[in-house]
C-alpha cells in the first residue's frame, strides 16, 4: 500500500487561507506492505494520534492489501478486513470515521464494494448480538458489515483502479 499527499499538485491554484490548513504528515509517501488488518490498524493507530492532538484531518491512502486466509472463514475482502480491524481499534471514539472501498466495486467474492466503520461499531454491534471479534477472527467480515448497515456498495464502476482508504478526524 502506498500513502501520497495528494494536496501539493492542487497548491498553486489555492489562496493562501487554504494552504495554510495542509498538514503533511511523517506517514505520507511511504510504502506500506502488508495484510489489510495491519494496515487497518495502523491507520486506525494514526487517526487516535491526530485525535489526540485535537484537530479535524482527512487523510487519504490507496493501494492493494492482502488477506491470508487459513482455516475455517466466512466472507469478506480486503477493504471489509481493513475496515473491521480498523474499527476494533478506534472503538469508543466519537471523532473518528475510517472508510475503505475498492475502486471496481466489488471486495473479494462479495458485491460489497468495502466499509465505513467509527468508533460507535464496536457498541452498535453488541447490541445487535454480533461479535466483531469472533467475526473479524474468521474473516467474516460481509456479515457483520450488512447487518450493521457498514457495507459500502456501488456496483460495478467499470474501472480497478487501486483500493481507496479515507481517514476522517473530527
């Protein structure tokens, strides 16, 4: 996975007030080489640091994780893994929202294109008798996501373009 601030190409033409708010991060313009719930928690993990730091930020990564699958599983795709281990992460904050979406709009053998998750997740789901840890553990991800509501789904876009990951701070 590649993160970019994609901002700099958009700079000449914004006025001073608006360049003024780009924050560039240490994290941008790395490669991130991993499974989708490294990655989901490492967003995760970055977005409860800018939490801290008390100042709104959208942050933008795209790429292609992976899953490695062994054992019994259910059904799921990167972006829904990516999502959910974000979610277990970033569960009980009331700022942050975390989306993950396959730009062909389809994620593994699903129709779900991906997943947006906040800190509200962790609760909506046991109150709703899931158990996203047990879900997350045997990457049935699909599941959890259609009955909470989560999934993202766009249908087919006609382009596969990379996987896009968006990181909201409030």
């Amino acid at each position: 996975m590649r993160g970019r601030t994609i901002a700099s190409q958009y700079e000449p033409k914004m006025d001073d007030r608006a360049k003024a708010k780009i924050v560039r991060l240490p994290y941008g313009e790395k490669h991130l080489v991993s499974e989708a719930k490294d990655v989901g928690l490492v967003l995760a993990s970055i977005a409860r640091e800018i939490e801290n730091k008390k100042r709104p930020s959208v942050s933008v990564a795209g790429g292609e994780t992976t899953v490695s699958i062994s054992g019994e599983h259910g059904e799921g795709g990167r972006n829904q893994e990516l999502a959910m281990a974000a979610a277990l992460k970033i569960g009980g904050s009331k700022k942050i929202t975390i989306a993950s979406i396959g730009t062909d709009g389809s994620d593994g053998p699903t129709d779900i294109a991906g997943a947006i998750v906040d800190g509200y997740i962790v609760d909506s789901a046991a109150r709703a008798g899931i158990d996203l840890f047990a879900c997350f553990k045997v990457h049935d991800t699909s599941n959890a996501f259609r009955r909470l509501q989560d999934a993202i789904y766009t249908g087919d876009t006609g382009t596969n373009l990379m996987d896009l990951m968006i990181v909201y701070v409030s």
